[in-house]
C-alpha cells in the first residue's frame, strides 16, 4: 500500500546539539582513554552515536488506513488508524516545546524542530501534535485521509 503522504524532517536545531554534544563527549572520551578507561570512552561514544541515529529526524507517513510517525532509525514510533481521528488542525506552540516527545496539555507532541505543528484531537479525547515544516501539507492530507467516504 502506497503512503498518501510521506515527508522526513531533519533537526537544524538538533544537528547544533549533537555537534555541540559531540564535542563535549569527544573531549571525555580523549581524557578516559588517556587515562586508560577504554571502556567508559567506548560507552559514552555508544550512547551518543544511539542518540544520534534514533533522533536525527521525524518522519510522517499517512497510508489509506493509518497515521505512522518516527524518530530517527524507527525505534521510537507511533500510529494511529484514520478511524480513531476525530479532528486535525494547524497550530503554533510556544517556544518551550521545542522538540522530542514529551506530554502537554492532553495528549503528547512529538517534534524535532520548534515550530508549527499539526494538532490531532482522537475520538477518545486525547491530543497528538506532530511538528512539521509542512503543517499545511499534512493537514490537508490528514483531512482528505479522514473524510467520511474516501
């Protein structure tokens, strides 16, 4: 089944972090190793490159029956069926959402990048925002997807 709409975002915002992140554990990992820590240098530099595959980007897929989306390599992902869907709207967080998956007012967002966003509200009540850099995009998709009849 072909997906109706499919875009992957990539994290401006993010790549500064993890470079900036990277500098630092780059830093420890030289003083362990110099230090003879093999073992705490290798760990750190695990734990950054798994940060980094699992949230270098966002992809936002919607196929005839469902709403999927993921960070980075797929591991953290989530969906829904276009039944469960009650309403879809664009919004505008405020500057402290930044991005990631984190609980709000009623639901969870999930970003990686500050910005507009796609406000989902299911028919159990509960809201999904999804940011995007082509919230109008998604919401005509996700209007379209969740007509009665189509």
């Amino acid at each position: 089944m072909e997906a109706q709409y499919k875009h992957t975002q990539y994290g401006i915002q993010m790549f500064f972090v993890f470079i900036a992140a990277g500098v630092v554990i780059a830093a420890a990992a030289s003083a362990a190793i110099a230090e003879n820590r093999w073992g705490s240098a290798v760990v750190m530099i695990c734990l950054y490159l798994l940060g980094l595959a699992l949230f270098y980007s966002l992809t936002i897929e919607l196929s005839e029956e469902k709403l999927r989306f993921w960070f980075g390599i797929g591991v953290v992902q989530k969906s829904y069926l276009l039944s469960e869907i009650q309403s879809v709207r664009e919004v505008k967080n405020p500057w402290y959402y930044f991005w990631g998956a984190k609980s709000i007012p009623g639901g969870w967002f999930y970003a990686i990048a500050p910005g507009e966003a796609v406000e989902i509200v299911l028919k159990n009540g509960k809201i999904v925002q999804l940011g995007t850099n082509q919230a109008k995009m998604l919401k005509k998709a996700l209007d379209l997807a969740i007509q009665p009849g189509s």
